[in-house]
C-alpha cells in the first residue's frame, strides 16, 4: 500500500529491529506476517529510506532479538 500507510517499513539484511517471517496461515505470533489484498489490519509501505521500522526477511525465528 503506497497511499496513507500505517507504518513504513525498510527491508535490510542486518541491524533490523524485527526478524519477519511471511507465512500464508496463523500469523499470530510476533514477527509472522500474512501479505493480503484487502481488508488488511495494517497496511505498510516498503520504502527505501526514513522507514518507521527495519525488518529482516527470515525462514525461521520471527520476532523481536
């Protein structure tokens, strides 16, 4: 979602401050995401810079470090 984001988040390979793991059922735990096309609880904007958060896309243990 480009248009009135909740939160921007910066995709980076260290010094995140979450560890993101996309998941396509249960994102209920912290760090698990779900990508959805409507009725999202919070939409997010990818940007390059000046993010509100820096997440780091992992396979396995999602959250907070």
């Amino acid at each position: 979602m480009n248009s009135f984001p909740d939160l921007k988040v910066q995709i980076v390979e260290s010094f995140e401050d979450l560890d993101v793991k996309i998941v396509e059922s249960f994102p209920d735990d912290c760090g698990k995401i779900k990508i959805v096309e409507s009725f999202p609880d919070v939409k997010v904007q990818i940007v390059e810079s000046f993010p509100d958060l820096k997440v780091k896309l992992v396979t396995s243990f999602p959250g907070v470090k």
